[in-house]
C-alpha cells in the first residue's frame, strides 16, 4: 500500500502534531512552530512539553530556541521521517536517548463490528468521568471516584471525541479518538485493572476505527511503547508497525 517511508511519515507526523496542538491550545499551553511541527510547552515540568512533527529540516538556532521554550528537559519525539541533517546535530548538542516507541497503522477499509461491551462517546458532562477511568487506568487503580487526573484531555477540541467503556453500567475504560486530514489518530487508551482481560481495548479501538471510517477517514494510526498490552490489542486489531520512533532528550 505504502512505497514511501518519508512520505508516510510526513502525513501521519503531521497529523500527530496538529492532533497535538490541538490539545495543547484547548489546555492553555503554548506552541512554538519547528521543523513542520511543533514544540509544545503546558507548564514547568509538565510531562507533555515536547516537540514533535519534525519532518522539515532543523537549524542549530532552531533547535536552541525549541530548547529555550521547553526548557529542561528538552524533549524531542522523533520519526525515521526527520530530516538526515538532525541526527548530527542532536549528538554535537549532547542529547541522549529517552525512549522508544512504535507507531501503529491499518488502512480504514471494512472494520470488525463492536463486541458486547457497551461503547459510546462521553457526553459534555463527562469531562471528569472520562479523565478519571482514563487516568485510573494508566495509574494501575481501581478507585477511581476520588481521583486527581495528573493531565487531562479536553472533550471540546474540533475533531476530536473521548469513548467511554461499561460493563453491566459501570465505567471500565475509555480512549481518545482524532482526525487529521483523513489520518484517524487513537490515542489515551486506559482500563480499570479489574475489567482487564475482557477484551474492552479492543472493544474501544473498533469502535473508534468504525466512527472514523463513517466521517471519510482512510487510514488510523496509534503509538505504543514495545511489548505492552496495547501493542497486543493493536495488532489484534488489525494495526501493523509503521515505523519505530525515539524521543531524544537533552537534559
């Protein structure tokens, strides 16, 4: 289907930095525009200040100012996409590696119908109800009522709808679905401990690949750290590796 990596790459960096910024202008942080991408800053030490989309080419008074506005650590998420003249540069500037990931694709032709699981898009009063099974999940608890979010996502950015997951009425799980020019974006995807092993991830990623697919979406991608649950239930889903990515950091 695909025959050119970076023209791959390009859209779907694209496409995750524009979901990205989104995000970032609905929670009230600041972008700074870099390499056809952005630099994204939320607040001293906010987990997500990082620049990515970087497919352009990145001068060393580039790099410094994305370095200047995020501060440290400098954090930046990149593609097999960037362009060749970063990678010396990044090592004269002392960056190190951080971590890995692999990011996900499957074109959006037929998708599987919904298993039992009752899915839904959470409504604008769910704001919090959303935040909290999300972020309960990647915290590992069960309780999640009194729970204080670490970041939240915001339900009212254009093109963008969090799903929510019930078992017998009750809340289990929930994800983030966008869509960037045709590039369906699945992201945030949490599960209370106690519902695991049910299938719900896979039940929220159909979903989600479903309502992309009615509003003309073509191809839906997603990131995984290697070797998690999430990449299973991906793979189970029909995704199949894109490419791996870095995040290099300069402390």
């Amino acid at each position: 289907m695909f025959q050119d990596l970076t023209s791959l790459a390009r859209r779907l960096e694209r496409a995750q930095a524009f979901q990205n910024e989104r995000f970032n202008q609905a929670a009230g942080g600041r972008s700074l525009p870099v390499g056809g991408g952005f630099a994204h800053f939320r607040g001293e030490g906010h987990p997500l200040n990082q620049a990515l989309g970087l497919i352009e080419a990145v001068t060393e008074p580039d790099l410094k100012a994305v370095e200047a506005f995020l501060g440290a650590p400098t954090v930046l998420e990149l593609s097999p996409g960037a362009d060749p003249s970063l990678w010396p540069l990044l090592a004269r500037r002392g960056y190190r590696l951080h971590q890995f990931q692999q990011l996900w694709m499957r074109p959006l032709c037929e998708v599987e119908p919904t298993p039992l699981p009752t899915i839904r898009i959470a409504g604008p009063g769910e704001v919090s109800l959303f935040n909290r099974i999300v972020s309960a999940g990647f915290l590992e608890r069960d309780d999640w009522s009194d729970l204080e979010p670490p970041f939240e996502a915001s339900l009212e950015v254009d093109d963008a709808w969090g799903f929510l997951a019930f078992v017998n009425g009750e809340p289990a799980g929930g994800g983030m679905l966008g869509i960037v020019d045709g590039v369906a974006l699945l992201s945030g995807d949490g599960v209370l401990p106690r519902y695991r092993g049910r299938g719900l991830q896979r039940a929220l990623i159909r979903a989600r690949l479903a309502f992309a697919r009615e509003r003309g979406g073509d191809l839906a991608c997603a990131s995984t750290a290697p070797g998690t649950a999430s990449q299973r239930s991906y793979e189970a889903c029909g995704f199949r590796v894109a490419y791996p990515k870095v995040e290099m950091a300069r402390d």
